[in-house]
C-alpha cells in the first residue's frame, strides 16, 4: 500500500515524487475521464499518487514556476519530513477514495512506509481526520442531490449492516473456500497483469499515437463487452418485495429491451458505474436477484478487463476491479452453499471480493479496516479476517503481490523487511560498490568537479590525513548536494588549510537544506573557472561527522536490516584490522539488491 508509494503506486515510498501542479490536474482530470468513460479501473491509485504529489510539492517549498511559493515550507526541507508528507499524502488518497481514515492510517503503515517512526501514525491519523472532515461537510452540503452521484451513500459507501450475520460450521468452510479460490486467482491475476505491463511498457515506448491507439482499443473492446453481452442475457421478473421501482434508469435494475416489469440482470451490471455495480453485488436480501450465468459472465469479463486496462496512459487503480470480480465468484460460493447457509448472498460477495483483494495486494490488517469502513458491519470481522489470511497465504506460495511486481517491473530498489536467506552467508565487505571515491579532509576543487561529474555517487566519504590528523581516519561523509552548494558558493582558499567557522556567515542551514529538496542546484550550475580549479575548499564544515557505519564482517542479513530500519541512504563498511584504510565502501540501497548480489555471487540461491 510502496518507501513504497509508488504508484499505481505504489506504492512503498522508496521514490520521492517530483511534480508539478499542471501534472497533478492532468490526473485528476485523467482519472474523472477514466472513470467516467466505463473502463475497469479504479480511482483509489490515482488519488492515492496525487495526494503523495501534493506533498511531494508542499516539502520541496512549492513550485517557483508556478509562482507557488511559501516561506514557511522551509521546514519540510530534508528528506525525513519530506518522506513524511508522501505519507501522509498517500494515506489522505486512501482515505478520500473508500471515505476509510483508519484504513488510510493502516495502509500508509502496512503498504507506504518503508520504515515507521511513532511521529508519523499522528500525522498520518491527523491527515485522514481532515479529509473525513472535509469529505463529511461535502457530503451534508451535497444532500439535496445538486452533486450529482457525489455523497450517495454518505461515509458508508456500501452499506451491508442491515443483514443478519450468523454462521455455522458450513460457512466457515465456505469461507475457507473463498479465502482459496481468492488466493489462486489473485496470484494468477497478477502474473497476468505483470505480462501485460511488460508488454504495454513496449509498446507506449513507442511514442503517443501508439498509446492512443492502446486506448482506443481497450475502450471499443469494454464498450463491446458492456453494450454487447447483455444481448445475451434473458429478461427476469421484477421481483414483487421491492421497495423501490424496477426496472429503472439509475437503480439496481435496467430494463436494456425488456419488456415492462422485465429487467436485465446482466445489464444492471454493465451498464451502472462500478461503484453502483458494486452495491447491486453486495446488495442484501436478494438471493437469486443475479443469475448464475450472469456471474460467470460478468466475473470473465471484469477479470480479464481489469487486467489489460491496467497500465494503459490512463491513471487507473486495481482496487475496484478487484472488488467486482471478487463480489461475482463470492455470490457464486453463495449459491453453491444457499442449501446449508446462514449468510446473505451479499455477505458473500462481501468475503469473496476480501478474498481477491487479499490475494492480489496481499495486505491484511488495511484491507481488514477499509472493508469495514467501506460496509458499515462490524459483525463479519472475524469471517473477513479469516478470509484474508487463507487467501494471502495461498498466493504468497506462487508469487508476490501486486504492488511488489510493480516496483520490481518499474526497477526501483525497494527493500523488503526481512532479510534474503542468501544473505546469511554474505557479510557487508563482499557486496560493497567500487571503486571508492573518497575526498580529503581539505580537498582541492579540481578533484571534487572531477568526481562531480564523473559519477553519479550521492555521497561520498571524508579521510583527514596529515597533517589534519595523525593517520588517516574517517572523518565522516558529504554529500553531493552540499558540495554542490559550496562549490556554487566559492569558498575557496588558495593555501590547505582549515575555513574555520567563517564558512557559516557565507551559508545558512537553509541553502543545505534546499539543496536536497528536488530543485536545488544541478552539476550544469556550476561556473569554475581554471584559476578556482587550483584552490582549495575545506569540507569539515558540511560533512556529517557521525555517519552510520558497521564491521566489514558483519552479517550482510544484519546489515541488511539495519539499514531499513533505521531509514537509511549510506552506510559505511569499514575495516575490522588495523592498518589498512579507514574505509572499505559505502553500502546502498542498490548493494542490497537480489539483482546485485546475485550478480556477484551467481551460485547463490535466490528466496522463492
């Protein structure tokens, strides 16, 4: 739920976000189009990045070239408040998407985080507050009905706590089968949706007009199955203990060229938007309302739908079509069952789209709270717990979740939270990045351009030698973006000798600070002339002298998890004897990859 973040997110936030506001109203306009359209996508991803966007703008201090501007986000400016407000912006997402500020909570713990510090479950839990404040004022100001579709349902937006929850040993075993049939085709669902993005990343590599006709295609197609297939579903009776008209326009029931008093179930599917459709599954009381051939249709249609509109140039989410196919084969188990059942056809529909959801996104405890939000019925929490944990643990036996296969597809280094088994066998020396590029504690600018511009290193370590110390020693390290800021600012001297504190009237804690926030200085920004190559800068003053560092022996499993949990960018391996340099390399994120360390030690045998 990406640090993780990512999106369709991603999700884990190991990526910080770079946006604009022209970027975030294409998305927000993207997604009303997407959705309204008809396609099978959801609009919980898109919200969830655009919020994460919005607070990627907030800590970078605005945007100067949208005239946006503000002082007092100078505060955010370093990357732990930065990571931070990604956070919080994706939980905001989710919370705004399924009105769930708890699950919001749960998912920026359970699926954004990386790593979790006790200051940030407030400010997530003060975050979604406010959305539930602002959605709950939309809501009562939206009850006369000018909003359009907006407020139905108000906070709940399906609403099943009317029915009466009670089992017997026969639902807990059809619950136990709704947790299997989840896990098995949630891991294939993402398998597929795996191949289909690695084809798709072929062909929208192509350029526009070959992304356009990817949506042309997958739109005449769902338009196809949507206006089409009800064709071949048979007219039924209206039922005669209805509340509430049937057929109609906008209701549970479409008539699509049945006579009067006739509806269309397969078209009270298709033709509703999906959140509708969704109520229309999870709809109580109306055991034999969807005919079991309709279910089967609508169930091969959304599934295979939902996979190949994920990852086509619209912002689009997995959770609602995930939802819509789960509720279909949840009603179906129903009806195998309605012989020895006590549960309502809607409760059913209820557990099976648990079941997919916990099959697909693997999470537990989010999506546990968001289908209690969503559904307003707290009696099934022990059947939905039961449900997510047998589906989960069948599809971790075939693959990883959906959300992992994203962040590996898109390459980004995202580090699981236990260790590799293979990395037991490992310490931190044998998988250090070299050669090691290293600086003086006084180093001439020369050779901090040259290595400016010929690496792509975030940071780099600090020796003092002689006559700045005794023998050489780990002075701490530096990173580029302050060298950046230094070199700009040319604070040379012409002899090596130390700046001393003269170097903080030139620079303040805030030219550092922006320096990390995205839109600081760039290598191009530099104008260093042949004359400055040859003087000397003092470099004590930026560095961070009490980096973290570990044993080139130790355990890299240990080390692995050091660096997670503590949040980290660099760690520096050092040696165990005497005499040798102060420094053997610096560990990243990148060091700690299946893809690096397995390239160094092919014989190993990678987790499965």
């Amino acid at each position: 739920m990406f640090q993780k973040l990512a999106y369709p997110v991603l999700p884990h936030l190991p990526v910080v976000f770079l946006s604009s506001p022209l970027s975030n109203s294409w998305q927000i306009f993207g997604s009303v189009l997407g959705v309204s359209a008809g396609f099978v996508v959801g609009k919980e991803g898109p919200m969830v990045h655009t919020g994460a966007c919005i607070a990627s703008l907030l800590g970078q201090g605005g945007s100067r070239k949208y005239h946006l501007t503000w002082t007092w986000l100078r505060y955010f400016k370093n990357d732990r408040d930065r990571r931070d407000l990604i956070t919080c912006g994706a939980a905001a997402g989710v919370a705004a998407a399924f009105r769930a500020p708890v699950g919001g909570v749960l998912f920026a713990l359970e699926e954004a985080a990386s790593w979790w510090r006790s200051a940030l479950l407030w400010r997530t839990f003060f975050t979604t507050a406010i959305v539930a404040i602002v959605l709950r004022a939309f809501i009562e100001y939206c009850s006369t009905g000018d909003c359009g579709l907006f407020g139905k349902g108000g906070l709940i937006m399906y609403d099943v706590s009317s029915a009466t929850v009670s089992y017997s040993a026969a639902d807990v075993l059809a619950v136990l089968l709704l947790g299997v049939i989840g896990g098995i085709f949630g891991s294939l669902y993402n398998y597929l949706v795996d191949k289909v993005l690695r084809a798709y990343s072929i062909i929208n590599e192509r350029g526009a007009a070959f992304k356009l006709l990817l949506v042309i295609t997958i739109s005449l197609l769902t338009s196809f199955c949507s206006f089409g297939l009800p064709w071949v579903a048979k007219c039924s009776a209206c039922p005669t203990n209805l509340t509430v008209e049937c057929p109609t326009t906008d209701g549970n029931f479409k008539s699509f060229q049945c006579p009067s008093g006739y509806y269309n179930d397969l078209a009270s599917l298709f033709l509703n938007t999906n959140d509708d459709a969704i109520r229309n599954l999870f709809s109580t009381s109306t055991e034999k309302e969807f005919h079991i051939s309709t279910l089967f249709v609508f169930f091969a249609a959304v599934y295979c739908l939902g996979i190949i509109t994920y990852g086509i140039a619209i912002p689009s989410g997995l959770f609602i079509p995930v939802i819509l196919a789960g509720a279909c084969y949840g009603r179906l188990v129903g009806r195998l069952f309605a012989s020895v059942t006590k549960l309502d056809m809607g409760l059913f529909a209820l557990l099976g789209a648990a079941s997919f959801l916990g099959g697909t996104m693997r999470m537990t405890v989010s999506l546990c709270v968001i289908l209690l939000e969503l559904t307003n019925d707290l009696l099934l929490l022990p059947l939905v717990m039961l449900v997510l944990l047998v589906s989960k643990t069948v599809a971790d036996s075939f693959n990883k979740g959906v959300y992992d296969l994203i962040v590996k597809l898109k390459g980004f280094p995202f580090m699981e939270a236990y260790a590799e088994p293979y990395m037991r066998n490992l310490v931190a020396g044998d998988v250090v990045s070299g050669p090691l590029v290293s600086f003086s504690g006084v180093e001439k600018v020369e050779m901090i351009v040259h290595a400016l511009r010929t690496t792509g290193h975030n940071g780099f370590p600090v020796i003092d030698e002689p006559p700045f110390s005794d023998a050489p020693e780990l002075c701490g390290l530096v990173l580029r973006s302050h060298l950046l800021v230094l070199l700009k600012g040319k604070y040379f001297s012409r002899d090596r000798v130390l700046a001393g504190d003269e170097i903080f009237q030139r620079f303040t804690a805030f030219d550092f600070a922006k320096a990390g926030s995205g839109k600081g200085l760039k290598f191009e920004d530099l104008d260093i002339n042949e004359e400055e190559m040859e003087m000397y800068v003092d470099l004590h003053p930026i560095i961070n002298s009490s980096p973290y560092t570990v044993v080139e022996t130790m355990s890299l499993a240990k080390a692995a998890i050091l660096f997670r949990q503590l949040g980290l960018r660099h760690m520096c391996a050092v040696p165990k004897a005497q005499g040798r340099p102060p420094i053997v390399g610096i560990l990243t994120r990148h060091d700690f990859m299946p893809e690096h360390v397995l390239g160094l030690y092919p014989h190993l045998k990678p987790y499965k």
